[in-house]
C-alpha cells in the first residue's frame, strides 16, 4: 500500500514537446548572459572557459539521466521530494521541499521578476525613478518604485495564467520559449555569419596556471546557470506516458541548453578579446555591441527580457508542485493540497509562492537568501542521486524499462562533481554554511511539528511508500 497519493485528480496533459520545452524554459535565464566574464577572469584562459561550461554540462546531464530513472520509477507530483521520500524517507524529502520553497523557487522568481523589469526599462529606455522606502522603527520594510511594481505585477499575471489550467499555461510556456529558443539561435548565427569578431581570440595565451580551486568556484557560478535542468520531473502526475517522457525530457532539454550555452559562450570570445570580456557582467550585452554597433544594446535587452518571460512561467509552473505533494502527505497545511476544483490545478500553493516571492521583492531579500542558502540545492540534487542507488540497490533489477545510461559511473560523477562544487562554495563563503545549517535546521524543527499533527491523524498511518521503505 503506497503513502498517502499526491497524483490526486491532477491531469496528464504534458507530452514530449512541452516537458522538453520546460526544461529548457527553466534552465535559460540570465546566468548564460552576465556569468561568464566573471569565469574568464578567475579561470585567464578562453579554451579553459569553454571546457568549464563543457563540464558544467556534462554534470547537468549526468543529473538528468539519473533523474530520467527516478522520475520513470515515481511519476507524481514533486520531483525531488518525491525521490527523497522514497529513498530516505519523510525528513529529507521535507527538507528539500522546505528549501525548494524559500531558495529553490520563490528567491529565483523574485530575482528573475527584478531582472525582467530592469531589462524591459533598458529596452524602453524608462527611468527606474525614486524608490519609496517603508520602515518601521528604522527597519527598511519594503521598496516601491515603478521596478519593484512592474516585477510585482509579472509575478501575478503569471500566476494567474497558470492557476487558471494546465493547458492554458503550457500553450503560453511554449509559445514563449520557442520564440527564446529563436533568438539564440538568430543571435548565434548573426554574429558567426556577419558579426564583426575575431576567430584569433579562442588562442589568446592563458593569463596564469589553471587551478582545480579557480576551476571548482568558475564551476559554481556555471552549476546556477545550469539549474532546472530537473524541471519536468516536478510534473510527474501531469506528464503522459511518464515512464518514456520523462527521462526524454530530461535528457533532451540539458543537452539542447548545453549545445546553446557552449555556442552563446564562443560567440562571446569571438566578439571580444579576453582583456575587454574578463571581469564584465552584462557580457552578452556588451559581446552584442562589439558585434553589431551601439545601437543594438537596446534590442538586446529587449530580447533577454523576453527570454525572461519565459523563465518566470516556467518556475512559476514547476514549484507548486512540490508544496502540493508535501501537503497530500500531511507535511504541509492542507489547503496547498487542494487543487482548483473546476481547473485541477494547484491554485492554493501557486498563490503560496507567488506570496512569497512578491515578499522577496519588495523586501530585497532575494538576494541574500540566494547567496547564502544557494548551495543547499547542490546538497538536495546529490542526495537525490544518492537515494536512486539506494533505491536500486533495495528493489534489484526491478523498475522501469528506463535505467541510467553508464550506471553506476553517471550517478557517481554527480555525486563527486556536486560534492567538490559545494565543498569549495563553503570554503568560499564559511558564513553560508552558517546559514545553511541554521536553514536545515529551521525546517527540522518545522517538519516534526507537521511530523506529529500527521501522525494524530486517522488520515494517515505508518505506511510504507511505494519503494516498500516504511517512514
């Protein structure tokens, strides 16, 4: 007998095409257009550039091969705190859903929502104008301005669309991402066929020795603009035929995003010399004025901005999913389980996020949420690959006719690439594992709380999942 369902009266109207498109909807965003000349400059070399981002992919991949196995095994509702229920049972799994909650899904909506409104203001060349600040007894509470507002009333609107039906927000996700996916592509082939770069820049000599320390940090900043490559498995309870989608989606979408990203970073070479690209943020921005002349700055931004567009749905879309599965389980207020009763879709926990996300942005405390907890999603995805050789270690060579490609070599490199990666971002940043343990362990605290008000339930009792663990 399974735990308490979380597929509920949820509809499988997903196919292939548009748990691909997902994937590459929330995998795109602003990382690929402002990270790699920070790279540059810590790693002084254009080909050790081109091979970060080379194994940024592959670590993506390995991840989305794994998922593709879990996700053919437990296609519900949930994604990671589905896996991790499965494999290690009730509090991990809540711990990863805590902290898909805060630093997962709300933190990156604010973050996006802000710069979709900078980028749409550059385009249009609109003031940002006086900020007005709200304190209470000195305490800044929140910021009002017409940046603040406009991110705001994104995070609505898209809210709304996907409140309103599955079909309805998949239509708009597409149509939005294959438009994204056309610029790249556009922008690409612009600048080889009649942009005005240099092809002698991929040999600049190296600026000093390349160290595993530079490479480890280059690598995290690449990791961020690598994440959501797990999209389509939240939407399990949603997708068709699961067993075959899935794993397809996964692995289709990482690598299409990998082609892009590698393609995006040698038209950013060719476009500037290594002197003129290390250390600059709006990289693509200035790669596109180098290529094209001054005046296409604002067309740029009007493109990045669309391509926003995009990732703020398709965040939008996925992390209700898990808020929905936690509360079907008892482990969250139950008005989050309950779906839309005419539209079927998880209309309580969309309004949840959106909450709080609204919170972060006028609050700015996206920002800090992400710099200081950001690493504890690298903790939940490698302990989600962990659960997937524990759980095939349980049930044998039982499972679905999916299996992970080069198993167990593709769960290990994950595992040692995610470990390497968040041991160097806690000795970069002692303070954040502070934070990080102070975060797990608010969630503990949390868990136990939902842990025991389940348990006087009649609802539920001690059941085992459907992997045969008892939690």
């Amino acid at each position: 007998m399974e735990s308490a369902p979380n597929t509920g009266d949820l509809r499988r109207e997903l196919g292939l095409f548009s748990a691909t498109i997902l994937v590459i909807a929330n995998m795109v965003g602003t990382g690929i257009f402002t990270t790699s000349g920070f790279i540059l400059e810590e790693l002084g070399s254009p080909r050790a550039l081109l091979l970060c981002w080379l194994f940024g992919g592959l670590f993506a991949l390995c991840g989305a091969l794994c998922y593709g196995e879990l996700g053919a095994r437990f296609p519900r509702a949930g994604g990671e705190y589905v896996f991790l229920r499965e494999s290690f049972g009730r509090p991990l799994a809540f711990l990863s859903g805590w902290i898909s909650l805060i630093v997962g899904f709300s933190a990156p909506i604010a973050a996006a929502a802000i710069a979709l409104a900078t980028y749409l203001f550059q385009a249009f060349a609109i003031a940002a104008g006086e900020p007005l600040i709200l304190s209470l007894w000195g305490v800044k509470l929140a910021t009002l301005s017409p940046l603040t507002l406009t991110a705001v009333a994104a995070i609505v609107v898209f809210s709304l669309i996907h409140m309103h039906s599955l079909q309805m927000g998949s239509h708009i996700q597409n149509g939005l991402t294959v438009f994204k996916i056309a610029l790249i592509v556009l922008f690409v082939l612009a600048a080889w066929l009649w942009g005005k770069g240099d092809a002698a820049h991929f040999s600049a000599p190296a600026a000093g020795p390349l160290s595993a320390e530079k490479f480890a940090v280059s690598l995290t900043f690449v990791s961020f603009a690598y994440s959501g490559w797990n999209a389509a498995a939240y939407l399990g309870a949603e997708i068709t035929a699961p067993q075959r989608t899935i794993p397809l989606a996964l692995v289709l979408g990482t690598a299409v995003v990998v082609c892009f990203y590698l393609l995006l970073n040698a038209v950013y070479i060719q476009a500037l010399p290594m002197d003129r690209m290390a250390g600059v943020l709006e990289v693509g921005a200035v790669s596109a004025t180098a290529l094209f002349g001054a005046g296409v700055s604002r067309f740029f931004s009007a493109a990045v901005a669309l391509g926003l567009f995009s990732l703020l749905s398709a965040m939008i879309l996925t992390g209700p999913r898990i808020y929905y599965a936690m509360s079907r389980d008892g482990l969250f207020f139950s008005l989050f389980g309950r779906l839309n009763p005419a539209r079927r879709t998880p209309a309580a926990s969309i309004g949840l996020q959106a909450g709080l996300a609204i919170v972060m942005v006028l609050s700015a405390s996206f920002d800090t949420l992400l710099i200081y907890i950001g690493f504890t999603l690298s903790l939940c995805a490698m302990l989600t690959v962990i659960g997937l050789m524990r759980v095939r270690r349980r049930t044998g060579i039982d499972g679905p006719a999916y299996r992970t490609p080069g198993y167990p070599v593709t769960p290990m490199l994950f595992i040692l690439g995610n470990t390497w990666i968040i041991i160097f971002s806690i000795r970069g940043r002692p303070v954040a594992a502070l934070f990080g343990l102070a975060t797990i362990a608010a969630g503990l605290a949390v868990f136990y709380l939902f842990a025991r008000r389940r348990d006087q339930s009649p609802e539920y009792g001690d059941q085992p999942s459907a992997s045969g663990l008892r939690q």
